[in-house]
C-alpha cells in the first residue's frame, strides 16, 4: 500500500520487509515484470524517478539504501546487509512477479551479490558501470580514504559530479550528502577487501554489464571481455552520448535498452 507521492513523483511504501528501509514504487496497470532499482555510493532512489516514468511495460521499485537518505538510521551497514535488503524486496514481491534488477555503480555490486546468493530471487541482472577493482581495476583510482566521512562525501560528489555541481547545492543539500558519507566509506571500503566480496563465476542468472562511451570507455571494454572470460552468462552493451549518471541523462535510452533486453531474455527462455 501507498502513501502520498514522492517530490519525484514515484509512491512512498508504508509497509516494507525490512523496517526502516525507505521504499518508493510506480506501479502499472499490466506489468510484465517488477524492475528493482539499487542506487550506488552517495545517491539515492529518488534518482530513479526519470527512468521509472518512461518503463509503462514494467512496475518500478526503488528505494534508499541503508545509510542512506530515509533509511540513513538504519544499521548495521555492510555489502552483506545491503545484499539481505535486495533479497528481501524481491521476495516480498507477488510469487509470481518477474523480477529485474537495475543496479547503478555500487548498486550494481548489490544486484550481483543478491542474484549469486539467491538465484531464484530475479530473472535478469542489469548494471551500469558497477566497480569491481579484484578484477580490473581502473587506473586513477584508489583505495586510500580519509578519517572524516562526512570529508570524503564531499571530494566523492565533487569527483564523480563535478565542482560546479557541489557549489550550486544549498547548505541543506550539502549537509544531507555529508550525513551520507558513512554509508560511502562503507561501500568504497568493501569493494578492497580480501577476499573479494564474491566470486563473479557463481553468477548464473542472466546478465548485462552495461556502459557508456563518455567515462573511460577503453576500461569498460577491458572490463567486460574479463567478465565474459570469468563467466560466459554475463554479456555486455555499449551506450552512446552515456555519462556516469545515464539514468539522469538519458532515461529515455536507458529504459528502451532495459525493455529490450528483456524481449532478448524472454525470446531465449
């Protein structure tokens, strides 16, 4: 059940499976499937309200990760928690709904780490330029992060949105990413550990690594021909005029991309 809408026009969900986790749907009239959004390092579900006005074919789920926004109280934090939230989403579903999952950047590593630990839980895996440094690692990145969270929230959104972007931010919406800056060293630290948080190999639902041709291409490319070395299952596409941020820049595109390779997925069942 459904509260009033969001500012970003999606619905609050009152009653979730895991207390305390901020949940937001759109949902349409005959949907061929449930496309569960997971948000990646400093974002939140709210972003994905672009991309669920322009999916009529499929119900939207989104919601803020723990740490995260509306669901910045909840602990304790940890890709292993973040994965158990995923699953939980996906099982509290209707039996019998088809499920996708969408994951952007850190999301992505979630989306993979939910579909190895419970297959059964979704039909089809997307990402869009997930991180995964233990198998390449992109050149000008590092590790090293600094003891004052709420810092490294604010050279993190610099970084990866730009100087211009953080400056025309109000005072409230910096304070709000830097309350998020936990949530972040978190995510970042857990992509570093030994071992790897899992084994892409053990992935056996079908997967699209997906990228754009604006940030760092070549390592994609690189990436991708790794993955389908390491597991035959995981398929790759390129998307043009695409930046980190395609579910912000390029909906449109991206929701006809996710349309389409669910057509591929149901025409190879």
């Amino acid at each position: 059940m459904s509260s009033a809408p969001t500012p970003h026009g999606l619905h609050f969900v009152t009653e979730t499976p895991v207390p305390g986790l901020a949940v937001a749907e759109r949902r349409v009239e005959r949907p061929e499937a449930t496309i569960i959004c997971i948000h990646g390092g400093l974002d939140r579900g709210g972003s994905f309200a672009r991309l669920a006005r322009r999916t009529d074919r499929f119900d939207l789920v989104t919601y803020d990760r723990r740490g995260y926004q509306g669901s910045r109280a909840l602990a304790p934090l940890g890709l292993a928690n973040h994965v158990g939230d995923l699953i939980a989403l996906a099982r509290h579903e209707d039996e019998d709904r088809t499920i996708i999952f969408f994951g952007h950047s850190y999301g992505g590593v979630v989306a993979y780490g939910a579909a190895i630990a419970e297959p059964s839980v979704a039909r089809l895996v997307v990402t869009y330029e997930a991180p995964l440094p233990w198998i390449l690692r992109r050149s000008g990145t590092s590790a090293a992060l600094g003891d004052d969270p709420q810092l490294e929230a604010e050279k993190f959104f610099r970084r990866i949105v730009s100087d211009g972007a953080w400056e025309h931010l109000s005072e409230r919406e910096r304070d709000s990413r830097r309350r998020d800056g936990p949530a972040l060293v978190d995510d970042l630290t857990s992509l570093h550990t030994t071992p790897p948080p899992f084994d892409m190999a053990a992935l056996t639902v079908p997967a699209v690594y997906v990228y754009g041709d604006i940030l760092a291409p070549d390592f994609y490319r690189s990436l991708c021909a790794e993955l389908t070395t390491i597991n035959p299952l995981i398929q790759s596409r390129e998307v043009t005029n695409a930046a980190h941020g395609a579910h912000l820049s390029i909906p449109d595109q991206l929701a006809a991309l996710i349309g389409e390779l669910w057509d591929e997925k149901c025409a190879s069942a």
